[in-house]
C-alpha cells in the first residue's frame, strides 16, 4: 500500500499489479464513514473478491476529529448529541429532508479529486466502481448524481437518502446505472427505513438496484461481503 495527496486528498492505494495500486486493472473507490480513520476499509481489499488486477483506492475524510485517541475523520460535521437524543427518545430521524451544511464542501472535495484522479492513474471511470460506507456512501451518492462520469457501478454500505430536494431531480439521468445497496435491519445510526427510502428512489429513477437487507446493526457483514464481491465481478469485468 502507499499514500499519495489527489486532488487535496489524502489517498491509500492498494491492488493492482504491485500492491500500490500499479496497473491498468480496473478499480474500486470506497469512502469511510464519519469518525472512522482514514484506512478503516484498507482491509476490505484482501477479503472482497473482485476481478484480478483491481486496484482499491481509498480517500481520506479532510475533517480531523482526533482528540489524541487515534486517527478519527469524517467528510463532514454531524450533530452526534441530536443523534443520541433521537435514539433515546425512540425517533426515527428522517434525514432525507436536510441538507448538511458541510455537504456542499464535501462534494467540492470529492469532486475537485475525481478530476484529478484521471491525470494521475491510469484509469478509466467506466471500469471504476464507487462507494463507500455510512457518511461515505452518503457522499458518494451526492457526488455520482452531481456529475456524468461513467462509472461502472456505485456501492451503498449502510447509507441513507439524504437531500432528497437535491437527488431526486438529478437520479433519472443516471438511469441504468448498478447500483449495490445494503443495510442492516437493526441499526441505531442510520436508519433501516431511511435506506428502503433510497433503494426505492433510485429503483423508481431506474438505476438497477441489488438489494442486500442482513439482520445487524451499522456494520458491513459476511454476506454482505459475498454479495459485493459477485457485483465487483460483474460490473468491473
């Protein structure tokens, strides 16, 4: 694995001819979650069985939330005490209706390193699958929606719909694009329901849905794992 600076942000590189990512195979971009270090899904490169050759890339969250207990990054701020607030109150946060404050910047960010990521590597988007997980997946949602690259397929770990007023108008223009999508049916930090609502928007706009619902909470199971890796291997080869 190595680290690179993309488009301002930091990146791990993995797969690939040489382990670094080296190559012209194709290639998956996966976003952490909020709070996460910013290798937290590095380790899903050697379990998930994608095409050989594949090279795994990694951007790092710009936001530093570490308060000297380890690396903790995110895309942007979220209210955690709301969060916990709703939970103990036992309501269901629907957060299709908002629009973070910090997602505007986010999206810049990602996208200023989508435009330079093609200068960099060898790499073609139409054999590109992107995603992420949690916040990530969120943001990678905003992004693909937000430009006209040909990706190959987009990955929706544990996301929700967020910004609907902002999606839905923009999802029909991606019709036909495969989309992977799980999530948990007990958990606590983003809603089961919030990513029903997802599926059934982009299914409605006609992306091609594949829909993995696993009994857990804000986690990416083993079958989940074995589900993305038979999508990885059709969309990429």
């Amino acid at each position: 694995m190595k680290r690179e600076k993309i488009g301002g942000l930091t990146v791990r590189l993995t797969g690939g001819t040489d382990g670094q990512g080296g190559g012209t195979g194709p290639a998956v971009i996966l976003l952490h979650g909020f709070g996460a270090p910013g290798d937290d899904l590095v380790p899903l490169a050697d379990v998930i069985q994608a095409p050989a050759g594949t090279r795994w890339i990694f951007p790092e969250g710009p936001l530093d939330l570490s308060l000297g207990y380890g690396s903790s990054r995110a895309w942007w701020m979220i209210d955690m005490a709301r969060i916990q607030a709703d939970r103990q109150a036992g309501r269901v946060r629907d957060l299709s209706i908002e629009i973070p404050k910090g997602l505007a910047l986010a999206r810049e960010r990602i996208l200023a390193f989508l435009a330079e990521l093609p200068r960099r590597l060898p790499i073609e988007y139409k054999r590109t699958a992107i995603g992420g997980f949690s916040q990530g997946a969120m943001l990678t949602c905003d992004a693909v929606l937000h430009t006209d690259y040909p990706f190959a397929g987009l990955v929706q770990l544990s996301g929700n719909v967020l910004a609907h007023s902002v999606w839905a108008p923009l999802m029909a223009k991606r019709k036909g694009l495969p989309v992977f999508q799980s999530h948990g049916t007990h958990d606590e930090i983003l809603p089961y329901v919030g990513a029903e609502r997802l599926r059934e928007a982009l299914s409605q706009s006609g992306l091609a849905v594949e829909w993995q619902s696993f009994r857990g909470g804000h986690e990416i199971s083993p079958p989940v794992l074995r589900s993305l890796s038979s999508f990885l291997r059709r969309v990429l080869n």
